[in-house]
C-alpha cells in the first residue's frame, strides 16, 4: 500500500478509467488494422477477460468505499441489474494502472503479428 493510492481521489478514479477506457480503443484499433491476423488461444483467452473488465467499466456508474483504509472504485455493470447477488469489481488506483499496461502488451502483441 503506497502514500499514492492512500490518497487516491475520486477523480484520479476516474481519470484512470478514462486511461484505461482509451488503452482499450487503442487495442481495438490495433485489432483492426490487423485483420488477417491469426489470433493464438492465449491472445484470444488475454483479449476476453480486458474485454470483460472494459464491458463492466464501460456499462456503470463508479461508486466509492473505503477498504483496507483506501478509497477504492466499486464498478456494477448495469446489465447485472435484475441479477440477484449482482457482481462487483472493486478496483484500487493501481488496478487501473496495471490494466492499462497489461492492454498495451496485448495492443504491441496485436500490432507485432500483424
């Protein structure tokens, strides 16, 4: 646990979803401009579970708790919404971080085999 995410604001939240959101339209693009690419199953499997975490970003509104003495961003898909036990990604500063360095290797992966 660093100083930086202890004092994570919700607008660093929400700046990072927006880095995050824009690293995933950069792989999207990639993906584009390679369309004879050959995808392997451990690109393919890579590329599904971003596009999972981009879907439940993309389609909720941020919510906000303290955890573990950090802000933390609480992420519900508003497609779950007639879901019982609806599902839930909470996110710290750093997760958004590593999500959008995690999309640029798959991006340079996507944009070397093409």
């Amino acid at each position: 646990m660093t100083s930086v995410e202890n004092k994570a604001t919700k607008d660093a939240f929400h700046t990072e979803r927006s880095r995050f959101l824009d690293a995933f339209a950069a792989l999207e693009e990639a993906l584009g401009r390679s369309a004879t690419l050959s995808k392997t199953d451990a690109l393919a499997k890579e590329i599904t579970a971003l596009r999972a975490i981009r879907n439940d970003l993309v389609h909720s509104q941020l919510r906000f708790v303290q955890l573990e003495g950090q802000l933390q961003a609480l992420a519900v898909n508003a497609q779950n919404v007639d879901a019982s036990a609806r599902p839930a990604r909470i996110l710290r500063i750093a997760d958004f971080k590593l999500l959008s360095c995690e999309i640029e290797q798959v991006r340079k992966k996507v944009s070397g085999a093409a």
